[in-house]
C-alpha cells in the first residue's frame, strides 16, 4: 500500500512540474492518433464522396 502511495505521489509530482514526462507523452500520443486520423480518414472521405457523386 505504502508503494501506491508513492507511486501516486510521484505522478502528482511529475504533473505538477513544468516539464511534466507524462503531459509530454500524452502529446505525443494524441498527435500520433491524429496523423493515423487524418491518414486513413482523407481515403475513407474522397471514396465515400465519390460514390456519393455518382448516384
């Protein structure tokens, strides 16, 4: 139990500081899910726009 504690505190500490690891990889991860977004999204629209355009 005291080793969650710790554990907690230490995340509480990370996200509280200025250059916080966690925020950091958070970024990187929602900015990678973007780019997976958008490059697998921009295909899916212009097929489905497509088949729109020639009803």
């Amino acid at each position: 139990m005291q080793q969650l504690k710790v554990v907690a505190q230490s995340i509480t500490d990370d996200l509280n500081s200025e250059e916080s690891i966690l925020i950091e990889m958070m970024e990187k991860g929602t900015d990678w899910l973007f780019k997976l977004v958008l490059f697998l999204g921009v295909p899916i629209f212009a097929y489905v726009s497509y088949q729109f355009l020639q009803l």
